[in-house]
C-alpha cells in the first residue's frame, strides 16, 4: 500500500530538536559530555509531598474511572492559589477549566474561536506550539516583533487598523520562551484597551509565572482591572511544580471563554487521572513553599549564566524572570550552523533562536535546567569556541 500523509500534515515540520538530539547523540558516543540547556523541563523533582499525594492516591481502588474534567478539589484549589498569590478572586464553576498540560489547551484555543481565514495577533519570536494551533484551525497568524528597543513586547500600535479588525485571538506569553521579557501594568492596561477596543480574545500564556526574580508575587494578567472581560490565563504545574509528565494545567478567566472551551473539550476528553489532580491541588495548596525554593534555585542559574556568557563577550538580553537565558553570540554564524558546531566543540546543547520565528536569528535559547556546577562546567566548555569560530 502507498500511504500518504494529509496536506495537514504540511504543519508538523521536523523539529529542531530531533536534529539537535541526534548530534548530541553522536558526540555523546564518541566519548563527549553533554550538558542539555535546550529543553525547557525542570531538572528538580517534585515536592515530596506531591509525590507522597500521588503515590497513595493512586492505591484507592475507586480512582480509575473518568473524571470527566477537572474534579471539584482541583478546580477551588485553582481558585484559592490565585486568590493568594495574585488577588484575583475566581467562580471555580464558571472561570476554570482544567486541561492536559498548557500545550493542549493552547492548540486548541484557536480551534474553538476561528474560522479559516480569521487572523490571530501572536509575537515573533514565540513558543512553536501557538503556531501549529493557528494552522489547525485554518486561521492566518499575524506576527508582532519582539525587538529591544520595545524591551521585547510586541507593540500594539504598530498592528493596522484593517488587521486589528479581523483579529480574533491575540496571544502573550510573559515571562516569555523563549525571550524572558516581563509585563508592566502599562502593557496589560494597553492590550485591555486594544482587546476592547477590537473586540479581541486575549490568552495570556502565564506557564512561568512563578519565575520571577523580583517582588514578592507573580503577576497575573487577571490581576489587571477589566482583563477578565476579555480574556484568559493559561497556567501549567510542569514548570512550577516540576510535573510536566503528569499533562496537568487549567484555563481561568472570561466565562464566556471558558464555557466554549469547556463544550469543545467535552468533546475531545475525558478528563486527567484523579490522583493526578490531587497531587496538582496538593502542589497549588503549598505554592508558597515549594515555588520560594524554585526561585532561589533558578535565580542562582540565571544570575550565574547570565555572567558567564556577558564574560565570554555574548549580549545577554536583561531579564528579570523566565526559565530560559536569550543570548546574541559573537560568532559570525548563522543561529542553526552555530548550536550544531557548539554542540560539535562543546557538548552544549541549546536552540536556535530562528525556532521561534525569524526575529530570532542570531539568537539562542539557553535553559536554566542544569544545577549551577553543570552551568559553572557549561562556561567552561563554551570558551573552547573563541579559539575556531570568533571573527
């Protein structure tokens, strides 16, 4: 038989990460150490009262049925983690979803409010998934530049007027992946006004939240007078709480949102394991604990990092949250050749900025997924391309 793929399939390009894998691997068996900073997966186990929580849950013999969506103890612990840590009060029947990891939820999210043709504002660069949820739906992607001289946020103003009009989803991702840029309430004010004004969808991607190293609380696009009118947060616990395998994260904000989204995925699910849900309420109830432990760690990575790249003469792009380092280097290549011949030379794994859109080239993507003596060893190795590459 000749089997042949749909012309939807045009959409799943061959990842850059498959490509960056096999050559690790190569080197890898040529006796190479690998230090892995490409993807963004936290390196540190879950807490252990997580593990705890999910571990004997699952022993109950009343557990392995569908849950339908997401249990009433996982939807108020939503409810109660927001109103903690970002006094944002949330109706656990009416503003929260749950889904299988952040990723489904966005795919998807543009399946639900676009017909073919319809445009969706997203940034450039960006996290590859919005782009694949885009194209599903036969929707057309209206791409904003993140440049610094705009302290990489997309700049409203300088969307047409014609686009605006037929934009029906704008999505912002703060702190970002791969650029690590954080909001203002100047910016959230702004798009509030242009999402009003245009009558446009705001999904605010909120999976690295917690990754903040300044102030005392992450900040929440819902903490934003008048952003529940318009749209919706999407948040993960695969960064925060280290359980990216266990596909758990929620939708909060706009009813009118969430119940579509609600009808869409009663449709295409039938919910997450229920110890699953426990542990993640479990995580959501000792937020403060488990993510002040998170913060100190990675601020540690980032700050070190940062230094050691700025050291080998690398424009570090300023941040002050974020999981990942976005870094120019100082090699006249391009970004794909370049992370290929590191990978060669150094055993360093990172992406090419051009991943996420063609604002990215010359950039890269570093991970803080590493303990600070891998980082510290990382540098170390790095230094030998001064000696083959640097112009």
């Amino acid at each position: 038989m000749n089997m042949t793929s749909s012309k939807r399939m045009s959409i799943f390009e061959p990842s850059i990460f498959g490509r960056l894998k096999e050559v690790a691997v190569k080197q890898k068996e040529q006796g190479m150490e690998i230090i892995d900073l490409s993807i963004g997966s936290p390196d540190l186990p879950p807490a252990k009262i997580i593990r705890n929580v999910l571990s004997e849950k699952s022993t109950s013999e009343d557990v392995y049925g569908y849950t339908l969506g997401g249990t009433e103890r996982f939807h108020q612990a939503v409810v109660n983690y927001y109103k903690r840590r970002s006094n944002v009060t949330l109706n656990p029947h009416t503003e929260v979803l749950k889904t299988m990891g952040s990723q489904e939820g966005l795919v998807h999210l543009p399946f639900a409010f676009c017909d073919a043709g319809d445009i969706v504002l997203t940034t450039n660069p960006a996290y590859v998934a919005y782009d694949v949820g885009i194209k599903m739906a036969d929707a057309i992607p209206y791409e904003m530049p993140l440049r610094a001289e705009n302290n990489f946020l997309p700049d409203l103003d300088a969307i047409p007027e014609d686009v605006a009009k037929k934009a029906k989803l704008l999505i912002l991702n703060l702190p970002g992946n791969p650029v690590p840029a954080m909001p203002t309430v100047e910016f959230f004010e702004k798009v509030i006004a242009f999402a009003k004004k245009h009558n446009i969808i705001v999904i605010h991607d909120a999976a690295y939240s917690e990754f903040y190293f300044s102030g005392d609380r992450p900040f929440s696009f819902l903490s934003i007078s008048g952003a529940k009118e318009v749209g919706i947060e999407v948040n993960s616990l695969s960064k925060s709480f280290s359980l990216a395998g266990a596909r758990i994260a929620y939708m909060v904000g706009n009813k009118e949102v969430i119940h579509i989204m609600k009808q869409l995925k009663s449709n295409l699910d039938y919910g997450t394991f229920e110890p699953i849900q426990e542990a993640a309420a479990t995580a959501l109830d000792n937020a403060e604990a488990i993510t002040d432990k998170l913060r100190d760690e990675f601020k540690k990575r980032h700050h070190l990092l940062t230094k050691g790249l700025q050291s080998l003469g690398w424009n570090v792009t300023p941040s002050t949250g974020g999981m990942f380092v976005w870094a120019n280097y100082p090699f006249e290549m391009n970004d794909v050749d370049f992370v290929l011949k590191a990978i060669e030379q150094t055993g360093v794994v990172m992406v090419p900025g051009s991943a996420f859109g063609t604002e990215g080239k010359g950039y890269v993507r570093v991970a803080l997924v590493q303990d600070v003596a891998t980082l510290e060893k990382a540098i170390l190795q790095l230094t030998k391309l001064e000696k083959t590459l640097r112009i």
